[in-house]
C-alpha cells in the first residue's frame, strides 16, 4: 500500500495563491499551493501520468497580475 506522506519532500514549505485552471476554460477561483522544494519524478513516472492525462495539459505560464503569494512555514 503507498502511503501518500511518503511522495512529500522532507521540506515542507509552500508558498499559495489564488489562480485558475491550466486548461480551458481556464476559469479562477483554484487555490495552488506550490511546494519550494521541488519533488522528482523518474521518465518512467513521467510517461506513466501521460498516458493518464494526456501529453497537453497545461497553457504558457501566464502574468502574475494583481495576485498575491503567500509564503508558508514550518
């Protein structure tokens, strides 16, 4: 059985904001929390998620605009 704590990296700070979706209709009102520490992923994980969800499913990186990020500690 995975135990899902066991994908979280030992640094657990985050920074959140308010965005939207990353595909159409790409509507607001998500709440993103971000990780500072980046996780790893293998080719082999990578690919697997693809057949999952598809090679597109996201859209270029957008302005940050009126947005505000919160950093968050432990």
């Amino acid at each position: 059985m995975l135990n899902p704590q066991q994908l979280l990296p030992q640094n657990q700070e985050y920074f959140r904001l308010n965005g939207s979706l990353t595909t159409p209709p790409c509507s607001e009102g998500v709440n993103w929390v971000v990780f500072k520490t980046p996780l790893d992923a293998s080719q082999t994980q990578i690919e697997a998620m693809q057949k999952i969800i598809g090679q597109e499913n996201n859209r270029p990186v957008q302005p940050i605009n009126s947005r505000i990020v919160i950093e968050e500690s432990k």
